[in-house]
C-alpha cells in the first residue's frame, strides 16, 4: 500500500496494487498494473498503463472524489509509474 495524500476530512488517500501484467511488443514493453485506490470508507479500481514514457490512469466514478481532487490524484499515480515506485 502506497500513501498518496490526505483527503478534505484528514483521512490518508492510499493505493494498493493487486496485479501487474507486461505485454511485449516488438521491441517495446508495455506494463499494465491494476490496484485499488481510497481513503478506508471510499474505494475504487484503477487501471495504469505504461507506454513509452506516458501513463494512461483509468479509473471509475466514486465518492472518493467529492474529498479530493481527481486530477491530482491522476498525476500522483502517473508520476508513481514513472519514477518506478510500484514494484
């Protein structure tokens, strides 16, 4: 599990991954890591994609976002991917 930020109510934003998978492509890697993001009451699944130096984060609606903000937790997570904190 990985600390990201404290929401509105002073709760921890954290995310856990619960896989990853790489897909090879001629001579380019692609890797594809799923988790779960939330504050302990609020949740949702995330989807990373790691191509070529840009990260593509999809993730569904949820409350989670009325007490931060879904583009900072967007950049969060992709400069997560870049920096190679997930494992």
């Amino acid at each position: 599990m990985i600390y990201l930020t404290n929401d509105a109510l002073d709760q921890a934003v954290y995310f856990e991954i619960r896989g990853k998978e790489a897909f090879r492509r001629g001579n380019v890697l692609d890797q594809v890591y799923y988790g779960l993001l939330g504050n302990g009451v609020h949740e949702v699944d995330v989807t990373l994609k790691k191509r070529r130096g840009s990260v593509e984060v999809a993730f569904g609606r949820s409350e989670l976002f009325s007490f931060v903000e879904e583009d900072a937790l967007r950049r969060m997570l992709g400069q997560m991917v870049r920096e190679k904190t997930v494992h």
